[in-house]
C-alpha cells in the first residue's frame, strides 16, 4: 500500500528552528512536495526534491533521502505568521500526488 | 488577480439536492483536478483530467461527477448531496510541461450538507 507519515502536531517558539519529518512509503517516485496550509485557507506550495539532499529556500529548507523515504521540511527564524498545517507530498509513478494528514505547527511568542 | 477561482465560495445545501462546484484559470495549464479535505485527513482526490478529453477517477469519486468544459474550466458535480459529502473542496492545476509539474491550488469552497 501507499502510505504517508508526518507528526500530527508540533510546537515551537518565535525565532527558534523546527523540523518537521515525512516518511513514505509509495509505488515509484517522482517527487516529493512541501505545502503550507493555514486554517481554512489554501495549500501553497513550498518546495520540491527529486533528487537526495538539501534544497534551501530562504527561511525554508526541505531535504531528501530516496532510499530511507524520508524527507523533512526544516523552518528558521521562527515566526507567528509561520503557525499553519505543513503537508508533505508524493508523487508516485501515476502522477498524482499523494498527501499526508499534515503536521499542524503552532508558533509561540 | 487570482491565477485559480473557485465558485462559489461557501455553499450550504440540503440532502437530495444536485450542486456543481466551478473551478476556472487563467495560467493556461493543461492538468486539472478535484479535492476534498476533511478535519484530520489529507486531501483525498476525487478527480483529475490531464487535458480537456481526459477524466479519470481518483480515490474517492463515488457520488461525484466532473466536466471538463475548457481547458481553463472544470466542474465538480454532486448528483444528489449527503451529510458525508461536507467538507472542504479544492481545486488544482498544474503544467506538464514544467519540469515539476508542481500542483496550484484555488481558494476552496466550503460546502455545507444539512
């Protein structure tokens, strides 16, 4: 089966660094994907690895592992707009993305 | 100007009832698809089109229709509503001709079954 796993909730606090994880296990890969969602509102996309390593962004950096199918999404320079649900994303080999449950960030003064 | 609409926004229907759902663009993508999100669950994907005289069903279509009128239109209909079918509904697009053929999502819509 195709499965996707990140934590369901994280805390952290204004101007320190967290990092979110992602495992998955899926038929083939194209891809994984990072999105910021906040409450009510739409996902935005974020970040995309194909390829092993580390790809920065910014504030926002998101790193690749294929053979342990694992990725994570790591925020800097925390800050209270950054509170929002992280969704991590595969693409298989249909092109169609997969999507995990979301980890929900709260960012704390 | 928004790149992905949604229409409408908020929409609170009762059983039985037939709604469509309107998704439009403007970036000229060729790939189109339908999500629901629900409380504690990722976006499961109803349906998907990869060009105007492509529908496919994704994991959860039962209940749902689509129509690709246009490139740049796609609707989501439901035959006849259910209590179940309350969620929150996303539209997406993407590029297969971008090398990520990364997915852009429309603002939602909120539908409400009574």
């Amino acid at each position: 089966g195709q499965n996707i796993d990140q934590p369901t909730e994280m805390t952290a606090t204004e101007g320190a660094i967290v990092q979110i994880n992602c495992t998955y296990q899926t038929s083939g890969f194209n891809g994984l994907f990072w999105y910021q969602q906040h409450a009510g509102e739409a996902p935005t996309f974020l970040s995309y690895n194909v390829l092993d390593g580390l790809e920065e962004k910014g504030r926002f950096s998101s790193f690749l592992s294929r053979s342990k199918g694992y990725s994570y999404l790591l925020l800097k320079e925390l800050q209270m707009k950054d509170s929002a649900s992280y969704l991590c994303a595969v693409r298989g080999n249909t092109d169609k993305l997969i999507f995990g449950t979301g980890t929900r960030l709260q960012v704390f003064p | 100007d928004a790149d992905v609409t949604q229409t409408p926004r908020n929409r609170i229907t009762k059983t039985g009832k037939r709604i469509m759902l309107e998704c439009s663009q403007t970036k000229g993508h060729d790939r189109m698809y339908w999500y629901r999100q629900d409380p504690g669950l990722g976006l499961q994907l109803i349906y998907y089109s990869f060009d105007v005289k492509d529908i496919n069903k994704g994991e959860i279509s039962d209940g749902y229709s689509v129509s690709r009128q246009a490139q740049a239109k796609f609707s989501l209909s439901l035959e006849s509503a259910i209590p179940n079918q309350t969620a929150l509904y996303f539209c997406a697009t993407s590029d297969n001709r971008e090398n990520t053929d990364t997915q852009y999502f429309g603002p939602g819509t909120r539908l409400t079954v009574l």
